[in-house]
C-alpha cells in the first residue's frame, strides 16, 4: 500500500513538473486567443476550510474554484437561439461529455495544481464550473475543477435549477451561465 503511494505521489510530481515546463513554454510562445468567450467573474473572498499546500498554483474558496485556474468556459455553438435543439433536448449532454479516460487524467493533474492535501481521486467530482446543460465547454480545462465530494452534491441541484429556468425561458442563457461560473451557490435564485 505505501508502495502505491508512493508511485501515485511521484506520477502526480512528474505530472505537476511536465506543467509546469508546459507554463514556461505557453509564456515564451502565448497560443492564439481562444474562440470561447468567457464569463467576466467576479472575485471570491474568504476560504472555507479546504486546505492547499503552500506553492500550490490553484487554491480553492471552499466549495468554489480559483477562478484564475477555473474561471470557466462557454461552448460558442451554444447560444440562445439554438437551445431547444441543444441543451433543452433530452439526452443533450451524453453527445458533448468527455470521456472519463480524459477527465481522470485531468483531475489528477488538477488535484496536485490545486495542492489539496487529500490526493484520492475518489474524494472529487470533475466538475463542469459551467455546466454541460448550461452550455459550458465539454473539454476545456478552465471549465473543469476537482470539485471536493463525489457526485450527486449540492452544485448539482442548483445545475438543474439553472436549466429548468433556461428552458422554459424565466431567464436567458447568458444570465445562467455568468451566475453559475461567479458564484453557483447562488445562481439563478
């Protein structure tokens, strides 16, 4: 068992230093913008008692992300027009979800820039800030987070508030999604 750990602690290193090496590269060649707009967000005070480890490049508001690292991230062929043909028809987010061979990766990964003390993947949903049947990006790291407890959680509720208000037309598109990637604790109230 120590063995085990040891090998996930010295992948999860390597892992964290391959970014880090990536991050000095992205800055000596900056990507090209990218096509998805993202929600302007506002900023978060305060933690509630989720722990980082000194260094670590993320840190969480408690059950919020570091809206630096996750600020969160629209699909653009998502838009107000095309909602009922998207993401107010039945069975939408099982054509654009990723898949968990991917995801897994990317929690892991997320997991050691967020510096969390608890390391076990299992302790972590990876959450969609926006989510998927509010059109957020599928596969974009910065709309994905380690999100602390397993799924179903109390995000998951206010998601399903959001879309019911999308699509029966109490509130725009837009508004949802801003809402969930500031503060989903208090979307769409």
């Amino acid at each position: 068992m120590a063995k085990q750990r040891l090998i996930l602690s010295l992948i999860v290193i390597a892992i964290f230093l391959l970014y880090l090496g990536w991050q000095e590269m992205q800055s000596k060649n900056p990507p090209s913008p990218s096509p998805s707009p993202t929600p302007t967000i506002a900023s978060q005070s305060g933690t509630l008692g989720i722990s980082s480890a000194p260094g670590a490049l993320c840190h969480s508001n408690g059950v919020l992300p570091d809206h630096n690292c996750t600020p969160g991230v629209i699909d653009p062929r998502i838009t107000q027009d095309n909602i009922y043909e998207t993401i107010c028809k039945s069975g939408y987010t099982k054509t654009v979800r990723p898949p968990v061979s991917y995801t897994n990766k990317l929690k892991q990964q997320q997991i050691a820039e967020y510096g969390f003390s608890d390391t076990n993947s299992r302790d972590y949903e990876e959450d969609h800030l926006i989510s998927l049947e509010l059109g957020g990006a599928p596969a974009d790291p910065k709309n994905l987070w380690p999100e602390p407890d397993a799924s179903p959680n109390p995000k998951d509720r206010i998601e399903n508030l959001c879309h019911q208000k999308v699509c029966s037309g109490a509130i725009p598109l837009a508004k949802a999604q801003q809402e969930i990637a500031t503060n989903w604790q208090i979307a769409c109230q």
